[in-house]
C-alpha cells in the first residue's frame, strides 16, 4: 500500500462487513493501555500517511469476529478530500495459504511465499545475509536506515537539552510517534538501553499518552510488550534499562518504541537518545590505542621484541581488527580527527586527536558546558587473572579554579542500571573493606599522564561487565590512551609499562619482558622541600600540594602542605629498599590555634595514612596511619619499614582520604590541611661504625652522614674559621630549633666524638641562655635523648659513671666555653654504645644572629693512639692529623722546647704569658686583699659571670715533684668582693679544684679539692706531682666548677710554683717511668742464668 504526501490525510480506514456491506466496522480496533482485557495493544487508526507515505507491506491476522461465510472488505477514504491526496493498492491476498504470514517477511501467492529481497526460505524465516547482533545509536547525526525501518513523529533536536549528551531523537509531530528497528540477531542479546525523557516542551497527561516498548517475530504483524514507560514519570532524563525475555531473544526481530495517543504538535513530546540493543561477549577483550601506534617514542618494538599495532577487540577465532584506525595526520589543534572506534557503547563527546604532548591520537573527552561526559565499554565477561589498565590525564594542567572536573572509573554488573567504583575508597575504619587500604578509582585535574592499572577481582569472573569513565560536571577536556582489558601482563609491567595484548610497553628507564630498571635505582631518599616550581624527580606523583608555610614551620623553612580541593598525594619515585630500615618525617594535621589555613580536623577521615607498593603502585599495604587528634601539633614518626617493604621497587604514599558526596568523591576544601617535612627513608640494618665530615669537600655529598641539620648552611668564614663547616645563622624568628644530627651508628666501647664548635662568637661570654647540646639516643623510634655526658662534680662523685678522680662539665656547649673554634674531644661512656647509636647538637630557639653557632670536623668512632695527646685531629684510618707544631703518632712529640717550672707571684701587674695558656673569670687584682701571711700583693683574683679557670701552658714535668701556691676563697669577713656560701646544697662544688691533663684538656684528673670552709683564711698548699703527671706536654688547671656569679663566691691564688725535683729523685723517677720493664727483664734474666 501506498499513500501520496501531503500529511493533511488523516488516514484510511480499514473496515469489514459481515451483512452484505450493509454496515461496516473497523476491521482492528483501538487497545490502549486502559483498556480492557486487551492481548496486544492496537489503534483503529493504522494506514496513516506518514507511515505509509511509500510502498510498504500491510499483513494483518484477520480477527476471529470478522470471520464468516460472507465477509467483505474494504479500504475507505472520508470525504472531504482533495483530488491530489491519492492511495493505493497492490497485491493484496486474503486467505490462510501461506504459513505464518510469510514471516512478514514477504508476500502470499497462489499459497505460496514471495520473500523480500533480504529473505529466504520457504517462510522466509531465513536471512540472506547476517543480520546485525546489536543496535547502538547515539542520534548525533540523522537515524540510519541501517538502523532503522520506521521513524515518524520524531527529528534530531536539542530543544531538550542534553538527554544523554549532544541532540536527542524527539518526538512531538502531530500525527503518529513511533520509533522501528531494523531487524536483528537478538540470540545473544541481553538488554534495551536508552537515556529518556518526558515534557520536554508538555508532558503527557494520561495513560494512553505513555510510551510503549515491544518487539515484534514476524515483521511488526504482532508486537509483544515488553514495558510501559509511564506517562507520570522521567520528567528529567533518566536511564531505562529492559532485560529481553527469552522469547524475543531470536533472529529476526524488531523492537519498537509507540506512542498510541497525544494531545497534538508539540504536546505530550518525548525524547530518546543513546540507544543501545546488545548482550556481553564472554570471549571478548579490549585493546584499544584509540588510532594510534601502540608504542611509545623511544621504543617501538614491546619488549620481547615482537611488532605490535592497534589491537582491536579481539574474539576467539577472529582476525586482528583495524577497523577505525585513523592513518592520516593528527593535529593537536583539530577537534575533531576521527570518531572513537567501536569498543565504546557511547562516546558522543568524545573524539580521537593529539592532547596533553600525546604523541598519537588519544580518546578526548568533555567540553565546557558542564553536562555529564562519558565513554563506556561494551560488556564483557572477564576471566579470572585479567586487568583493566590504561593512561588518562584531566585538564593536562592544574584548574585555576575549584570546580568538579573529576573523573570517575566504574564498572556495572547490570547493564548500566548502577555503578560502583571499580576500586573504592577503603579505609582503615571501614568494617566493610576488610582491612584492605585503597584509594577510589577517580582522577582529578593533574599535570601529565598518568597511568592506571586495575587488577579485576575474581567477583566480577564470568559475569558480563561494563566500564566507564563518568565526568559529572564537564567544563574540561580529559583523554584516556592506550586502553587494555584482559589477561594481565607478567607482573603488571612493573606498573612502568604498557600492558597490550599481553605484552609490555615500557616507558623510557625501563626495560624486560616486565619492564624492570634499566639503571639502578636510589637506596635512599631524603627530602627537605626547600625547593619552588615542579618537584625534583624523586617524586611520581605530587597532588594538592606545594612547598610553603601555611601550617607553619615544622622542622625548618617550607614544608610540603596540602590544601588543595581535589586529590591530596605525596608518591614517591620507585626506590630500591633491600637494604633499608625505616622511614622518618615531621607532620601536622590542622592546628591547634585552628588557623585559617591550616584548621582542626574534626574527624578520623581527615587523617592521613602512608602506604608502600612494590608492584608499581598497583596494589597498596598500609604503613601507619597519622590520626588526626594526635597531630595537630608537629609530630614526629619513626617506622621501621616490613619485611615486605624491603624490595628492588618499593614506593612510598602519604595521602589523605577523599570526600564522598552521593557515592562520588568530590573536592573537599573543607577537610583539614596537613603538612609534611624532612622526609628520611633510608637506614640499615648493620650501620657504618665510623662517621667523618670535614664540610670541605665540593662535589661530594654530606648528606649520607646525617639525617638532617635544620636550619644551617654550608659557609666558610663564620667566626674566623676559614674552612667550610655547618653554620646555624640563627636568621629565622620561627621558634624551630637548630638541629644536626648523625645518622644511626655502630658505637663500641672506646670509642670517642670528636669535633670542633663555636656558639655566639659575638654574644657576652657570659650568657648560657641559648646553650647548644650535644645528646645521644639508642632508639630512633623514641623522641627521648640524653646528654652524652653528664656533669660530674664533687657533688655527684657517687653517680653512675662518674669517677671521683675525674671531674667535668656536660656536653653543652655556649659562648661560656665555646666563644671561639674549639675542638671537643669526647670520650664516649660505654652506655652510649649500641647498634643504632645517634648523635645531635640541638641549640632550641635560638634568638639572633648573635647566638649563631657552628660546626665542623666531626669524627665519630674508634679512638686514635693517645687521644692525639690533644693536638691533632683523628681521621679514618685511625690515624692522626697532628696540629702545627706537633707530631708523632699520637701528636705527642713538640717541635719546640717546653718550660718544666712556674713560679709566679703577680706582682708585675699582669700574668706571666710564658706562665699561663688560659685566664677565664679572673685577673690580677686585690679582691681578697693579701693572701697574708703566705703572700703578699696582688694575687690571681676570680670574680667571673661564668667560667673561673686558670690553665698553665703546657709543661715538661718529667723532672717535676710538687706544685706549690696559696689559695684562698672567699673571706672570713664576707666582703662583697671576696665572700663564699658555705650553707648551699652545692658548697662542694664551689670548691677549686686542682686539676691536670696530658691530653690538651681531653680529660682532666684531680689533684686535690679545696673545699671554701679549709680556705676560708688563705692557706699555703703543696702537692706532689703525680706519677702519671710526670711527663712532658702536661697543663695544670684551678677550676672552680659552680659559683653564684659576679659579686659572689671569689677566690684567689698567688704564689703558684712548681719545684723541680733533685737530680738523684728525677734518674729515679725517670727510671721508673720509662725503665720499670727493662729492670724486670734483667732481673728475670739473671735468676735465669743462676738457675741455670
């Protein structure tokens, strides 16, 4: 039948007759969805002019109630009609000769069945060619005739905006609606698909104005219901998926969507868009390089050698296809290069070209308008074993504004009804996730590729799956390349490679059938964030934040902080940790003074955790999570890195949780800043027993010896040391402390600390308000450190580890005792010993540039022959590097004569300079008048703010035999220049002591104490020189260990002389010294000769 344009016809009518013609009725009649035990729905109306508007075959069952022995039929035009609307008719067959109709696929004749030209058969039940497996369109452009068989009512339009994405089918003419496949293979289909919508210019108002989908077996003779879209609802888009029952899952079918009734032109419209007819291929993976040649630049072959190019989706059996590969030139600022190819059910915003330096064409996705974006796959049946892999950049640059440009992957097990993540965001607090730590499978804005790769766990095996990249609010551009579904490569690529077609691609550096390092990676990793602009390349990937102070100093300067809205990340470049210990670093959540760029955190979420991968950032084990109530104030954490953490490709994440909104993770400025600094991995577990550090050496690193040294810089000049050395400017009001501390080290007993130090060469001698102390610790998991050495003082003789013939100050250090270049050489007490021993100078907050402080030459380990007598430096080796004017092994040997005697008065109104070395807190004066009856005159007056000690020059005492002088301390009148408190808890420490060193003030050993209760009157004193004394290079020392300052405790010495020996007693001493072994060994001989 065929019907002549224009529409103004209506339609023709259909009618029988049972009496001769003498009255007609229609010979099918209206069935809508409120009628009545209706089978199938149907209208009266049927032949209507924009259905039938060309030749087209009409085949209708007749009805049980237009049966009889007299029927007749007719086709019926009313009146009024114009001359040019004109009809007709051809073959028309009414009878029962053919066999279901024909299939409607053909005409009856003479009982027989004339098929379409697309049929065969003796029913024609059998197609001529393969017909399509599964339906998709997008209506981007016109509907297809490939696709379709019927479109009326309906035109490509945008006047409902973005149903799915771009124009939508709608369907709002003013006569019929209906929407007709062509016919399809649905044997292995599994599911109806489309994006749909109601009203978008009036809704429909009733039940009959709904849309109904059905398909049809035969041709569209009958249509089989498959669902009512309700009038009532999708007044927005919404997605509606129908699952094909059993029966229409055949060859040969059509689908339809009809509206049976509406209110006229533009009313009770509707709109369809994205429809999609298909099922799962179990046998199917995906491999798609989007046009492009699956390999990188620098290497194009995979690396077993084997040539690879665009792979296709690829099913048992089948030939590799090429189809939609794009061979002509791509430019990255054509929008439009080629269409994406066939592995994505939808994509209309999606297009394959260069983006973000991509050197091929790549998938580019989203716009600026911010309607949702996405690409998804077919559905597939994953096997056991398979991985989802691919890289993707979003925005190619940082946003200059805060927005939801995010992009989600996901997966659906039901067609597209709903979407989970693919990995989801998995929290130590999750009961649900299993103890298993993960981030959601989202990506946000980021400079450069990245890549992922997703191993499928064995839940989503043997079920049909589809993935998809879902952007909710588009307002820029993301691409995705080399995108691989299937069995996964040999150890992911190492997570530095590109898994296609189960080979790997590796990217540059990196190499083998698994993509390992070509060249050796780094043991270590320390990381002060004192850099500006795009991080070193330690760092894989650094999200969200940026070196600077907005949580406030941590250790020193900037730190690593994190404010951003979208992803918050710290991942360190692959490292190689076989031989490592631990990880160490400062960090902050919040603040406690709730700072507007760094506020308090307010639940467990706002935390941070830190995790290692070793498979390339595959998969991820939990390391320590930072709560967030603990660190609001600077904290720091010391791990010792697992067992498992111990491999070739280790890497490091700190990262903090996303915000989840509706099931998405979205920006979330709200949660509380954080920040991270001085970052340590590194460590062994048999460390270096030796540590040596000159600063002088350009060109070869000194960071290996120490940890970290806040806050210093590498100079030379500081207080006249001409040399490089550590220097603490003391330039920043920040209240951090300065620090330097070694690493971890093998400490034996024996062994000594040797270094040289200067505090606040500028500063009043007298101030110790900003002391700088050395202090060691045998844990590096605790925060707790000990003075190296404690005081031992007449007082604490009866302390662990003090001798009562060996007094000294602790290992602190100030302008008090370290105005100038001093070397400290320390003989280490055995409790300082260990496996894991550390060292640090710390000087907290120090206040000015008058209080800087350096050091420089610093040895630690076994101690040299003699202490190098106190003259000379102790290298590796053991060895000495003796001071100028010194030598021998152990620096012992002077160059130049040493005087063997003192003998000084003071009367001459100064010190003798061949006499004395060192005058601390004291002069020539009379404070305590004469020291009568013994003295006379002035006299050696000590009335210093801090250190009260006079050290002799060194001397040849090897004739020696006493040392004599006249002492006194205090005053039995108690003057205010010359009085003593012999009433305080520490009296016995503001004694004087007398003291020696044949080490150049290494140790010190008592001679005699003198108590201020026996001084109080000036007494006369003689001591025999000891025996151990008794040698050359020696220096006497009258200290006074404690005193209440200027004003207060004085004390004075005159008359110091030290007596020689007559020769007789020096031949006997000297034979006892240095002659004892060779009497014994005479001696020893002889009785044997008597024996003998």
């Amino acid at each position: 039948m065929r019907l002549s344009v224009p529409l103004s016809i209506t339609a023709i009518e259909l009618e029988y007759s049972l009496d001769l013609g003498l009255h007609w009725q229609p010979l099918v009649r209206d069935c809508l969805p409120t009628s009545q035990d209706c089978s199938s729905y149907t209208l009266q109306r049927l032949l209507v002019a924009d259905t039938y508007n060309k030749w087209g075959r009409v085949t209708l069952p007749i009805p049980i109630y237009a049966r009889s022995p007299a029927t007749r039929f007719r086709w019926f035009q009313q009146a009024p009609f114009d001359k040019q609307q004109t009809w007709a008719l051809d073959n028309l067959y009414i009878g029962d000769g053919c066999s279901d109709m024909c299939s409607g696929h053909g005409r009856c004749q003479q009982s027989s069945c004339v098929c379409d030209p697309e049929w065969e058969g003796e029913y024609c039940d059998e197609p001529v060619a393969p017909l399509p497996s599964q339906l998709k369109d997008s209506f981007s452009r016109a509907p297809s005739l490939s696709h379709w068989h019927l479109v009326t009512g309906g035109k490509l339009s945008t006047v409902c905006g973005a149903v799915a994405s771009g124009a939508a089918l709608h369907f709002s003419g003013s006569c019929s609606r209906q929407l007709v496949t062509v016919d399809l293979n649905l044997t292995n289909a599994e599911f109806i698909q489309f994006y749909f919508m109601y009203g978008c210019m009036t809704p429909p108002s009733n039940r009959n104005q709904c849309v109904l989908l059905e398909f049809s077996l035969n041709g569209g003779i009958n249509w089989i219901l498959l669902t009512e879209i309700f009038y009532d609802l999708y007044r927005k888009p919404g997605f509606v998926n129908v699952l094909l029952p059993h029966a229409a899952r055949q060859e040969g079918v059509r689908v339809r969507w009809w509206q049976p009734t509406h209110e006229g032109s533009d009313h009770s419209d509707w709109a369809l868009d994205n429809v999609l007819i298909a099922g799962s291929d179990p046998r199917a993976q995906i491999s798609d390089t989007f046009g492009g040649v699956a390999l990188p630049n620098h290497e194009r072959a995979p690396a077993d050698g084997t040539p690879t190019g665009r792979i296709g989706l690829l099913n048992e059996g089948e030939e590799e296809s090429t189809s939609g590969i794009y061979t002509g030139d791509l430019d990255e600022t054509t929008t439009y290069t080629t269409t994406v190819s066939d592995h994505w059910l939808f994509s209309e915003d999606c297009a394959v070209q260069r983006f973000c330096s991509s050197p091929d064409g790549v998938m580019v996705c989203g716009n600026d308008d911010g309607r949702e974006v996405y690409a998804v796959t077919h559905d597939i049946v994953p096997d056991k074993g398979w991985v989802m892999q691919f890289k993707i950049v979003v925005g190619c640059s940082l946003p200059e504004r805060h927005a939801e440009h995010q992009v989600h992957v996901q997966y659906s097990v039901d067609f597209g009804v709903s979407w989970r993540y693919l990995v989801p965001q998995c929290l130590p607090a999750d009961p649900c996730c299993g103890g298993q730590i993960s981030q959601p499978s989202v990506f946000f804005p980021a400079q450069g590729w990245k890549r992922a790769v997703y191993p499928l766990t064995d839940s989503l095996a043997d079920t049909a799956v589809r993935f998809r990249f879902y952007q909710q609010h588009s307002d820029t551009q993301w691409a995705v390349e080399n995108f691989y579904i299937g069995p996964a490569c040999d150890s992911h690529c190492g997570g530095h490679g590109d898994c296609l077609d189960q080979r790997c691609i590796c990217e540059p550096g990196f190499t083998g059938p698994s993509c390992y390092a070509s060249t050796a990676l780094k043991t270590s990793l320390k990381e002060r964030f004192d850099w500006e602009g795009a991080p070193g390349t330690q760092w894989q990937v650094l999200e969200g934040g940026r070196p600077c102070t907005d949580c406030g100093v941590l250790v020193e300067g900037t730190a690593l902080y994190f404010g951003g809205a979208d992803a918050r990340q710290a991942v360190t470049s692959d490292l190689d940790l076989r031989g490592a210990k631990f990880v160490e670093y400062w960090a902050r959540i919040g603040s406690e003074d709730n700072m507007t760029m760094c506020h308090r955190p307010t639940c467990r979420k706002e935390g941070v955790l830190l995790d290692y991968s070793k498979d390339g950032g595959v998969s991820w084990t939990l390391l320590h999570e930072m709560d967030y109530l603990k660190y609001v104030s600077v904290r720091r954490d010391y791990i010792v890195l697992p067992e498992g953490a111990l491999s070739n490709t280790t890497r490091l994440r700190w990262w903090q949780p996303f915000s989840v909104s509706s099931g998405l993770a979205s920006p979330g400025l709200e949660r509380a800043q954080w920040a991270v600094d001085n970052i340590l991995v590194g460590g062994s577990d048999i460390n270096p027993s030796t540590l040596l550090d000159t600063f002088d050496d350009e060109g070869v690193s000194h960071e290996e010896s120490w940890n970290f040294y806040p806050n210093a810089v590498r100079t030379a000049g500081f207080c006249g040391n001409p040399s490089f050395h550590l220097y603490w400017p003391n330039k920043n009001q920040d209240k951090t402390h300065n620090i330097l501390a070694t690493r971890e080290l093998i400490v034996q007993p024996g062994y000594i600390l040797q270094f040289k130090i200067v505090v606040g060469c500028e500063a009043d001698s007298c101030e110790d308000h900003h002391s700088v102390l050395l202090q060691y610790r045998k844990d590096a998991r605790s925060d707790s450190w000990q003075l190296v050495q404690s005081e031992c003082l007449p007082s604490s003789v009866n302390n662990v580890g003090c001798s009562p013939f060996m007094f000294h100050e602790s290992t602190i250090y100030s302008p008090v005792n370290s105005s100038t270049w001093t070397r400290v050489t320390v003989q280490l007490p055995d409790h300082v010993s260990s496996g894991a021993t550390q060292f640090r100078w710390i000087q907290k907050e120090g206040v000015g540039e008058r209080h800087g402080w350096g050091v420089d030459h610093m040895y630690i380990g076994e101690a040299c022959p003699g202490l190098c007598s106190g003259h000379g430096y102790c290298t590796s080796g053991v060895v000495c590097i003796c001071d100028e004017g010194h030598h021998g092994d152990d620096c012992s040997l002077s160059v130049s004569d040493l005087p063997s005697s003192i003998k000084d008065n003071f009367e001459s109104g100064s010190m003798s300079e061949e006499s004395w070395q060192l005058i601390q807190g004291g002069g020539v004066g009379s404070g305590c008048g004469q020291l009568s009856p013994h003295a006379h005159g002035d006299s050696l007056y000590f009335n210093g703010c801090k250190m009260r000690q006079a050290v002799t020059k060194p001397l040849d005492l090897t004739r020696a035999s006493k040392i004599m002088f006249v002492l006194q301390i205090g005053s039995v009148s108690q003057t205010d220049s010359c009085n003593t408190a012999l009433d305080q808890p520490d009296t016995v420490d503001r004694a004087v002591l007398l003291q020696y060193t044949v080490n150049n003030g290494v140790s010190w050993h008592v001679i005699a104490q003198h108590q201020p209760k026996d001084f109080i009157k000036a007494q006369r004193v003689s001591y025999n020189i000891p025996l151990e004394a008794r040698a050359k290079g020696v220096e006497l020392r009258w200290w006074q260990p404690r005193h209440d300052g200027v004003g207060h405790d004085q004390w004075a010495l005159d008359h110091v002389e030290v007596v020689l020996t007559r020769k007789q007693n020096y031949m006997m001493n000297f034979a006892r010294q240095t002659g004892l072994r060779h009497y014994y060994s005479r001696k020893r001989r002889a009785l044997l000769q008597h024996r003998a």
